[in-house]
C-alpha cells in the first residue's frame, strides 16, 4: 500500500469511528466531536449551546500495520498492531507487513449529571431589618 492509499484509509476509518460513535452514544448523552465550543474563563472547551459541559480531548497514539497480501481479491488493509493474528501455518501467499505509528485527538463532551444536593454548597440568606 503506498503513503496515498495509507494516509485515506487511515483518514476514513477514524471519519467513519467518529460517526458510529456519535450514533452509538447519541441517547447516553455523549457528543463526539461537537461542532461547537468555546474557550471559558480558566481556559477550559465548553460547549457552545449550554456552556456547561467540558469538552476533553481524547488522545490517541496508535501502532497500525498496513498488511499487503500478494493475492488477486484482497488489498492492503489497517489493522491494530496489538490485534493482528500471529500464529504458524504455511501458506502459498506472499505477506507484507508495513507498521506505523498515528496519534490524532478527538473531542468528546461526555455525558453528565446533576449534582446531588448534599454536594452543592449551601447558601445563606442574610435578612436585614
């Protein structure tokens, strides 16, 4: 597989991760690559609609293989390195194995809940006569 074919692949399955997340996590709360943020006044990302959720990045650092099997029906594909198959066997197919390093960051505004009422701080009402 060369660099062109690697780098698309590589492109269309994180593309493709991120919409099944958003999907797969819609009805728990999660947002998967919001569309909007903002900076608060410490710094951190909110998100824009209600300026209460944080926005964290989730970091990724990932060893992949591009396999290239010498075979007429199949192309190189991406797999985790820590999740290819190694095992013995002999085969009449000629194996490629090239493997590279990818980090990328994805912002997730997880989903939240309401603080319990023993956990917010009191308030005090001063009555003045």
């Amino acid at each position: 597989m060369d660099l062109k074919d690697f780098i698309k692949n590589t492109i269309s399955s994180i593309s493709e991760a991120i919409i099944e997340s958003q999907t797969e996590l819609k009805d728990k709360g999660v947002i998967v690559n919001p569309e909007k943020t903002e900076i608060g006044k410490t710094g951190e990302k909110l998100l824009r609609s209600d300026g209460s959720r944080y926005v964290q990045n989730v970091d990724f650092d990932v060893l992949v293989a591009v396999e290239d099997k010498q075979e007429d029906d199949l192309e190189g594909r991406l797999k985790i390195a820590g999740l290819l198959n190694i095992g013995g066997g002999i085969s009449d197919e000629n194996i490629s194995k090239n493997y590279n390093k990818i980090k990328f960051t994805i912002p997730i505004a997880f989903s939240t809940t309401s603080t319990p009422d023993k956990y917010k701080p009191k308030r005090t009402r001063v009555i003045r006569e």
